[in-house]
C-alpha cells in the first residue's frame, strides 16, 4: 500500500482536492444552518417586539385619521366662505371703480370720449353683476356648509370648545350679512343706481339718433345708417347690461318709446296735415284739389316711410337688440315702433277708399293701388314674420278696399253715363255736350300707360273674386278694352237719348254730327283709339257722325234746293209763270233767311274746322247750283237788283260756317235789304193767295 501511495498520481491528487472541498462546504452548510437557527429566533423576538409595539400605537392611528378627517370637513366649510369673502373684496373694489368711471363721465365733455367712458362704465356694471351673482350664489351653499361643520362639531365635540364657538359666530355673521346685505348690494345699492343711470343714457343716446336726410330730398328714396358704430355699439352693450339684470321690459319700452317719437318727427318734417282728416265724411267735405293734394303726398309720405323711415329704423333694432334671447326680442320691438304711424297712414287711405265714389277719385285710387303694388315686395320683407303680420294684413285689407272702390267708381261712372245723370236736357244749339267731352277727357286719361296696368290689375282681382281663383280669367288688355267699350257704349246711349228730346228737325243731326265726330277726332291716334281699335271708332263714331252730317245738309239746306225746282213752272201757263217763279224766290230767301238766323242764334257752329270746312262746301254744293241755275233761268221774270247774286250768296253761306255776323262792302245789310224786301213780297203773296183759296206754298216740300 505504501508502495501505492508514494506513486504519484494526478488524478489521486484531484481527487483528494476535490474530497477536500467538500468537507470544507459541508462543514460551511452546518455552520449557516446554526445563523439560520438563530436568525429564526431573532425575528421571532422582533415579531413579538413589533406585534407589542402595533397594540400601543393602534390609538395614536384612530386619533390620526379623525383629525384628517375633521380637517377636511372643516376645509370644505371654509372654502365657500373664504370664496364669499374675495367675492365681497371684488364687489368692494369693483363699485369704488365704478364711482371713478361715473365721475369721469360726468366731467367728460366730448361726445366720443363720452361714449368710450360709457362702454367702460357698462363694462365695469357686468363686472359688479357678475360679482353680486356670485355672492348671491355662493351665500348659501357657504352658510349650509358651516352650518354642518357647527352642527358636527357641537354633536361630537371633536375640537375644543374656543374653536367651535369661533366656528358658530361666523356661522353668525354670514347669516346676518346674507339676510341684510346681500339683497341691499343687489337691488339697493351702488348697482341699482348704475342700472338707473344706464336707463337715463340709454334713452338719451335712443332719442340722439336722428333721420338726417327726411325732408330735404325725397326723390332718392335710400335708407340712412342712423348713429355711428360707436353709438350703435353702446346702445347694444346697455341693451344686453339692462337685459340681464332683469330690466328688459324698461329697456324695450325705452326703446320703442324713443325711436318711435324719433320717427314720427323725421315724418312731421314732412308736414302731413292732410293725415289729420280720415272719416270718409271729413273726406267728402275736403276741396278735390285738397284731396287730389293729399292723396298724392300720401302716395310719397308712405313709400318714403317704408323704403327710408323703417328701413333704417328696423336696421338699428337688429344692432342694437339683435344678441337679446337668440335674436326673438328686436322683431317685435321694430313693429311697435311702427305700428303706430302705419295705422295713420292706413287709417286715411282706408278714409279715401270708403268715402264717396266720384268719377274722378278713380285715378287717385288706382295710384294708391299702383304704388301699394309696387311697394309690396319690400314691404312684406320690412314686416316679414309674426312679429308684422298684423300691419301686413292691414295693409293687404287696404288694397282690397282700393279694389273694391275703384271698380265700383268705374262702372257706377258708366252707369251714371247712360242715366243721363248730369240732370240736364241736350244742348240748345248742337254743341257737344259737357259729359260727352268730361267722359271722353276721362277715358282717354284712363288709357294711358300709366293707368292701363293698374286698371286692369283691378279689374282683373275683382274677377277673380267674382268667378272664383280657379276661373280662367282674360288677358289684361281684353279686361280693359271690354271695360271701355261698355262705357263708350253707355256714352253712345246717352247721346242717342239726348238726341231724341230735340223738337227742332235740324239740331237733332247737329248734335249727333258734333258729338259723334268729336269723339272720333279726339281719340284717333290716341292710347285710348289704339286700344279700342281703328275699325271700331270708325264704325260706330265716324260713319255715324257723317251719316248725321248727309242727314243734316239734306234737312237744312237740301230742302232750300228744293224750293227752286222747276217742274212746277213746266206746267204752268204764261200768265201764272211768272208769279210762280217769283213765288219760289221769296220762299227760298225766306228760307234762307230762317236758316241764317237759326245758325246765328241757335245752331252751334261746328268746332271742328276740319268737318266745318267740309260742311260748307257740301252745304254751297247743295244750295248754289240751284240758285245759280235758277236765277240764269228765270231772271226775266225777277227783280235782279232786289235778289242776292250767286256770289253774295256763297259768302253768306260762308259767314255761317265761319260764325261771321259782320260783312266788310255792306253785303250783310244788302242781305238784310233783300230778305225784307222778299218777306213783304211773300206776305203779300200769301195774302192774295187766301183769298183767292189758292193753296199755300209748303216750304218743307
């Protein structure tokens, strides 16, 4: 074994190491389970030590939790109060500011600093209302929260007695300051006068913001901006201050008050006196010219104070109340500012539709109604909405009135016409008559550019509501031109009638002569002759009035003519001959001389010199010939000197168309001399024939 031993061996050697080792680990294992016995036995001792420790500490915790505890609810008490007590410093701080601004306002001399120093003073009023609000607000959420903390701590005597009593004198003293002073500082103090004193400058600046331009030019028809941006814009910051301080009603009524005065001065401007008679029985006493005067400034005064008047004025409502409830304030506000002067101007207007219908209102009416129609479109955008749907319905009510009226005018004036209404008999000498020359005058007016529209848009209405809105009414023209041919029709009755109280055979084909070509003359190449049409005035007016004249010559001078014919003197013998002819003579200048005297005295000589011409030259067509004839064939038979020559004879004719009564060359007292001269021959004549029964010489043969 020795032997084995001494052997060196490497791996013996390792071995040995290695056993080594392990008794070495082995021997360090024992040692650290002996730490860790007594490792175990020390935290046994500190498990012990701490569990002791934990029982004497438990109490000190409790306290500890109570005290965070109690402080928090004592915190959440307190931090209302001390919020409510900044709010009352910024409350104090914020009326000092305002008394400065006020004092300054006051000093302050220049309009536009003024308004700045204003917007400043309204801004420092929301500042003090929102102060006030917050006290208002935080007051009693503060007084409950204390409320609780004294409760709490008198129920569980969680602090001493000194600070419960300091808790409980606050509690105190913010009731008290809340029940008195709160309400006081909201509604009595320093911010109720402010509130006053905006009312005051916010009336003051209302009443400042004038319509510059009413009354000097009024053909521009362009609303103003009334006030600058400055004063609009000061205007809308105390409308909001007023609004949210519970003052909205005064502001509104301020408002409506001092603009409506505004307006109706820009408007007096205008010197509407008429405005002042409405009824339609003070309208019917009114001069025509008055009337005629008023209506036509009506027809401005009204349009100026849709399109400039409430234009503007409705702009500056927008501005100034425009932010107040989401835009739902300012409509009406504008409305009640106009409502009022609207109601004058309808009230007379519905005055003039409801007073008597006389023929010539019905053009004053149609311009009320042409200009309500114009205006419609911006009227109904001025008073757009429920706010104005009362003035619009007024304002609709108006124009059927004026419909109403101004048919009812139209066809009462065509009635009237074929009544014969005037009350008067036909002229005595032929002439045209007055209510011939006023009817025609009337309708020619009506058929001008100017009133054919509005006519027949009236006319038009009224048949709509007659037939109903489903009926198919005519063209615009065709209404017209019916209307006016039923009154020309009426026109063409009435002469008819009047024609026929003439006892005289000649005047009745005068005045018809007369009459009827008036009419043709005076609408030929007119509206009124374009409307009716160039056949139809032909027809019934120029075809009539030269059948009247045919009808005239043959009745006053055609039967001059025929006393000069010559069958008689065929059959008669020598000796009878020449009695005969002469015969003839003096029943023609006897004839004639009737016939010049009744044109002198009674028959009108006829206006137009046109047919006046033609007149005499037919009238010496049918007479001189004739007598020419007549005098070449017999002159042996006549006393030449004692009888008118042709040409004497012709320039009488002439005279009488010519409404001459003197004659240069003493031709008219030649004329006289005859006539006397064939009158004694005739009554001579006619004396032999009685007593002799001879028959006597009918001069209408």
């Amino acid at each position: 074994m020795e032997l084995i031993t001494n052997v060196d061996d490497p791996v013996l050697d390792e071995l040995q190491l290695a056993c080594s080792h392990i008794k070495t680990l082995l021997q360090n294992s024992t040692n650290l389970e002996k730490s860790l016995e007594k490792m175990d036995e020390n935290f046994d001792t500190i498990q012990e030590s701490l569990t002791m420790a934990s029982r004497r500490v438990a109490p000190l915790q409790s306290l500890s939790i109570g005290a965070k505890a109690l402080q928090t609810r004592i915190n959440r008490a307190i931090s209302p109060a001390l919020a409510l007590l900044e709010s009352f410093k910024l409350s104090e701080s914020l009326q000092r500011k305002l008394l400065d601004i006020a004092s300054k306002l006051i000093n302050e001399k220049t309009s536009k600093n003024r308004l700045k120093k204003l917007i400043e003073y309204v801004a420092c009023v929301d500042d003090l209302n929102v102060a006030l609000t917050s006290i208002s607000q935080e007051s009693e959420p503060a007084i409950r929260k204390l409320q609780e903390v004294v409760e709490f701590l008198s129920r569980t005597k969680a602090t001493d007695q000194y600070r419960t009593l300091r808790f409980r004198e606050t509690l105190i003293t913010l009731k008290a300051l809340y029940e008195t002073e709160v309400d006081s500082m909201r509604f009595d103090g320093l911010l109720d006068e402010a509130l006053l004193n905006l009312q005051d400058e916010y009336e003051s600046l209302s009443q400042q913001l004038r319509h510059q331009n009413i009354g000097d030019n009024m053909t521009g028809m362009v609303p103003e901006k009334l006030g600058t941006e400055l004063e609009i814009e000061v205007l809308r910051r105390i409308s909001e201050t007023l609004a949210a301080n519970d003052c909205l009603d005064i502001c509104i009524d301020i408002f409506v008050k001092a603009r409506y005065r505004r307006a109706a001065k820009a408007l007096m401007r205008l010197s509407p006196d008429y405005l002042k008679t409405y009824t339609p029985e003070e309208i019917d006493e009114m001069e025509w010219e008055s009337l005629e005067t008023a209506i036509a400034l009506w027809i401005q005064h009204f349009e100026l104070a849709v399109k400039v008047v409430f234009v503007s004025e409705k702009d500056l409502c927008n501005h100034v109340l425009g932010n107040i409830m989401e835009g739902m304030v300012w409509p009406e506000c504008f409305v009640k500012i106009a409502d009022k002067i609207m109601a004058v101007f309808f009230r007379f207007g519905e005055g003039v539709a409801r007073s008597n219908k006389e023929p010539q209102k019905l053009f004053k009416l149609l311009d009320m109604f042409d200009s309500l129609e114009k205006l419609k479109p911006e009227f109904s955008e001025i008073f757009e909405g429920e706010a104005g749907a009362d003035i619009c319905s007024r304002f609709r009510e108006l124009k059927k009135l004026l419909v109403h009226s101004s048919t009812k005018v139209f066809w009462e004036f065509g009635l009237q016409i074929e009544s014969n209404q005037d009350g008067l008999p036909p002229p005595p000498d032929g002439s045209v008559p007055k209510l011939v020359r006023y009817s025609i005058n009337y309708l020619k007016n009506l058929a001008v550019d100017s009133y054919t529209a509005p006519m027949a848009q009236v006319l038009r209405t009224d048949q709509l509501w007659k037939a109903g809105i489903l009926s198919t009414p005519e063209s615009d023209e065709n209404l017209l031109k019916d209307a006016i041919s039923n009154v020309m029709e009426a026109i063409q009755r009435n002469i008819e009638t009047k024609k026929s109280f003439y006892k005289d055979k000649v005047l009745p084909h005068i005045f018809a002569m007369n009459t009827y070509w008036y009419i043709y003359m005076r609408t030929r190449n007119t509206e009124l002759g374009k409307l009716l049409g160039e056949q139809y005035m032909k027809k019934r007016y120029r075809q009539v009035a030269e059948e009247s004249a045919n009808l005239y010559q043959k009745q006053a001078w055609g039967t001059l003519g025929r006393l000069l014919d010559t069958e008689e003197s065929k059959r008669a013998n020598k000796d009878g001959i020449g009695a005969l002819i002469r015969g003839k003579m003096d029943a023609f200048m006897v004839g004639f001389d009737e016939m010049c005297q009744r044109h002198r005295s009674t028959y009108s000589i006829i206006s137009d010199a046109d047919l006046r011409e033609q007149m005499k030259v037919a009238s010496v067509g049918l007479v001189l010939p004739a007598y020419t004839e007549f005098i070449s064939n017999y002159s042996s038979f006549l006393d030449v000197k004692s009888n008118m020559s042709p040409e004497l004879l012709e320039d009488l004719l002439g005279q009488i168309f010519e409404g001459v009564d003197q004659v240069a060359d003493g031709k008219s007292n030649l004329h006289r001399r005859n006539l006397s001269h064939h009158r004694d021959r005739r009554r001579s004549i006619d004396q032999t024939r009685e007593s002799n029964d001879f028959p006597r010489f009918e001069s209408s043969r």
